[in-house]
C-alpha cells in the first residue's frame, strides 16, 4: 500500500543549488581576519599616562592637569575601552581585562576632573579630597598589581610594565594621602618610564603584525608556545 512505501522509503535532503537546478557547490563565506587590537589600546595608554605623568612633574610648572581630561574621555577612556572590546573578540582575556579596566580608569578619571559633575565641589575640605583621590588610586594600584602577577608569566616587556605601574599608583596614592609633592612628582617620574614601555611593546605588535617589518622589537618572552 502506498503508506508502506512511503515508510519503507528514504528522504534525502536537496541542497538549495540542485533545488535551483544549480549544481556548483555552495561558495564558502569568506574569512574575517581580526586586527589585533593591542596597539591601539597601547597607544592610547601610553600617550595620556605620558602626558598626565608631564603634568605631575609640572613640566614648564603646569600645576593643573585639566587638559588630560580630553584624552582620558577618548584617548586613554574611550580608544582602550573598544580595544577591550575587540581583545574579547579574539580571545585574550587578560588583554580585555587590562584595557577595558584602564579605559574605565581614564573615564572614571575625567569625570572627577570635570567641573560638571561636581565630584570635586563635593568636598569642602581639601584633605578630605585628598584622602578619597588616594583611596582611588590605593584601588587601582591593587588591580595593577593583579595583573602584575599575570604578567610573570608572559614576558619581561609586561612584567617591567606592570611592575612599574603598580609603583606608580603607589607613589601617587602616597602623594595624595600623605600631601607629599615629591611622592606625587616620583609618581610622575615613574609614570613617563610606564608610558615609554607601553609605547615600546604597542610598536612591537605592530611591527610585528606587518608582513615586512623593518624591524622586530623583542619583549623578552620567557615561555615558547608549543605547536
């Protein structure tokens, strides 16, 4: 009976080509190569930690860093918080981490600096602002310093990066909670040096992501991947 057969029978899948009496195979979708973010959110560190680290030394006896507060919103905010973005893309957890942590570092930053908000007008006793601006900074020196013990593992290039922001942070924090200048301008110091080997490692992956570098910047790697 027609249902037996129908049973007995097999069903076999047609592919749209032979459907549309095509039948070339499907063209594959093409490859999407991700560029790696990590320069850009070098960069970008790099150059607002460079130019706020100026600013603490008072360079040409600036006294106000307000000018940084453009760069931390987009340079050093904005620019590492979508390298973060696309570090998660590609699967680095501790770039993402890093980037978009500092990016919220630069925002959060900013906003304190900016009029608008009122952070700053909040306080009425200039020890009492001190006090919180070195809580703040006592908070990220911790989280650079997590990161620090990650970057043990990587290279010499992070290692002295991390290493060195984590002092940074200290001297800083030591700055605003003991109103000590010259803590303050040894943050600044230590600052410029972070900003050049942020630089250094940013223009290592980027040379090295060019197919005929003229140069290769080594980072030190301690550990050799495996195939």
């Amino acid at each position: 009976m027609p249902g037996a057969d129908i049973e007995k029978g097999s069903v076999e899948a047609i592919p749209p080509q032979r459907a549309l009496g095509n039948g070339a195979p499907a063209p594959s979708a093409p490859r999407t190569r991700i560029a790696n973010p990590g320069t850009l959110g070098l960069f970008s560190f790099a150059s607002t930690t460079f130019v706020l680290s100026m600013y603490n030394i008072s360079t040409r006896g600036i006294a106000h860093p307000n000018v940084v507060v453009g760069m931390a919103i987009f340079c050093g905010g904005l620019a590492q918080l979508l390298a973060g973005m696309w570090e998660f893309v590609v699967g680095n957890t501790f770039g993402a981490s890093a980037f978009t942590s500092y990016g919220a570092f630069w925002m959060s930053y900013a906003t304190i600096l900016l009029p608008g908000s009122g952070i700053t007008a909040a306080y009425t006793s200039k020890t009492e602002l001190a006090s919180a601006l070195g809580i703040f900074l006592i908070c990220w020196m911790l989280v650079t310093f997590f990161l620090f013990v990650v970057a043990l593992g990587k290279n010499i290039a992070f290692i002295a990066l991390f290493g060195l922001l984590t002092v940074t942070f200290a001297a800083l924090a030591g700055g605003e909670l003991g109103a000590s200048p010259a803590s303050t301008k040894a943050g600044g110091v230590l600052g410029v040096i972070t900003a050049f080997i942020a630089y250094y490692i940013g223009l290592s992956e980027l040379l090295a992501s060019e197919a005929h570098p003229i140069v290769r910047l080594p980072l030190g790697v301690l550990h050799q991947k495996k195939d």
